[in-house]
C-alpha cells in the first residue's frame, strides 16, 4: 500500500484542530467536563511554541474548530475570542516547553479520575486496558492548591518525565501524546481504569497481572498506533452527531 501524502502546514493545522474540538465534544458526552474547569491543548505545527486551547469559561459541548484559541508561551491570545484558563496555561504551557515530543495534552476534573487521584498511587494492571498504563504513567505525590504559577506547572512537567499520563493527587488525570488522538484516548482509557480499579477494590481483591505480561500486553496495545486507531470510531461517531464541531 503507498504511503499517505504529507499533510501540508495549512492540512495537519486543521486536522488537529478537528480533532482537539471533536475531544472536547467527547469529554462533554462522557461527563468529563464541570462548569469552567478542564483544558485540552494541541501543539501549533507551525509554530512549536503556540498551542492551540478551549477558550476559558465556554461549555465543551458546544465547541467548534473554530472556536479554539492559538496561545503563545507567554500567554497571549494570537487568533480568537476569549480568555485562557490561568490553570490550564499553566500546566499546559510548562508541559509543551519540557517535552518537544508532545503534540497534545489533556487534563479535566472526571468523577473518577479525581476519586483516584485522593490515594496517591498509580493504576495497577488489573485488566487488559490497564496494561497500557503499566510503566507508562506517574503519580505527583504533593498538593499545593489551584495550579497558577509557572513553578508548580514545571513541577507537573516534572511529574510527568517522558510518561504518558500522570495522576495529580487531590486533582485528577492528565495525559500527553504524540498527537490529538493519543491524548485524548489515554485520557478516556485512563479515566475507565480508575472506574474500574476502584469498583473492584470496593468488591474485593482484586487479582493483579504478573508483571511480564502486563509488560508484554502494554507493547502490545499501549502504542501510539492502537491509542489513534481506538480513537478513530469516537471521532467518526461525534462527527457524524454533532457535524458543525467541524466548523
């Protein structure tokens, strides 16, 4: 089979544009969002150090491509209406500085995520999907209020290191990829993990995969390639409901 032609600057710029306002669309389907809290970023291809964010303050929900603003290190708006999450520039701006490999970052307030969060450890791989995580994420072990400093987001980038995910103790999820799409797939992946965790530690002991296989299992599934191919049907299925978060 030949090779997909490059995208153009203009083509990769509006497919993650695309598929930053479809994440946010998503997140809003599953609960994910909670009044202004939440901020989903995607790395300019252009410009590496501007990214692309929900605007603070506008429902996930109603989001289109559109709506999206392009934010410098800084934090200033270059294109669109709207203000910035001090929070989420915070985070997210210290996270794109640290890791040049990361396109995407996703972080919002999920039930579960944020239930989680309270134990301070990491995700055990209980399941199959679980194993995706194992090895793959960290815990950041201290709480020191709203994050709206730069030292405490280079702290967060910290935390995370070259890992996927990292859970925030006391906050949440936040998960980081090589594109939109693996972002926002650990962050729905991850999130049903902590579900899933914390029922079965509710119902009993739950029985842990040996560490080899879990190993094996996470190379197996926990790629960048199985994390844009399980996001491929969520996409389809949000376009096709909700078409104008193309727009």
């Amino acid at each position: 089979m030949p090779e997909r032609p490059k995208r153009t600057v203009e083509e990769e710029r509006r497919h993650r544009k695309h598929r930053l306002a479809a994440t946010l669309r998503l997140f809003a389907k599953f609960g994910f969002d909670e009044g202004a809290g939440g901020h989903v970023t995607a790395r300019d291809p252009e410009f590496p150090d501007r990214f692309w964010v929900n605007p603070f303050g506008r429902a996930f929900g109603r989001l289109r491509a559109s709506d999206l603003l392009l934010v410098n290190h800084d934090g200033e708006v270059l294109e669109g209406q709207g203000k910035v999450n001090p929070a989420g520039y915070a985070i997210h701006s210290q996270i794109h500085a640290a890791r040049p490999d990361v396109v995407a970052a996703a972080h919002t307030h999920t039930v579960y995520g944020r239930a989680f969060a309270t134990l301070g450890r990491l995700v055990e791989p209980l399941t199959q999907d679980a194993c995706a995580f194992f090895e793959r994420h960290e815990c950041y072990p201290e709480y020191h209020g709203v994050v709206l400093d730069a030292e405490e987001g280079k702290r967060v980038a910290g935390a995370l290191g070259d890992a996927n995910a990292v859970i925030l103790r006391s906050h949440g999820l936040l998960t980081v990829g090589g594109s939109v799409e693996e972002a926002a797939w650990w962050f729905v992946s991850l999130e049903r993990c902590c579900e899933i965790q914390l029922r079965a530690e509710a119902a009993g002991t739950p029985i842990r995969i040996e560490d080899a296989e879990a190993r094996a299992t996470r190379d197996q599934i926990g790629t960048p390639g199985m994390a844009r191919l399980n996001f491929r049907p969520l996409f389809e299925t949000i376009v096709a409901e909700q078409p104008d978060v193309l727009d």
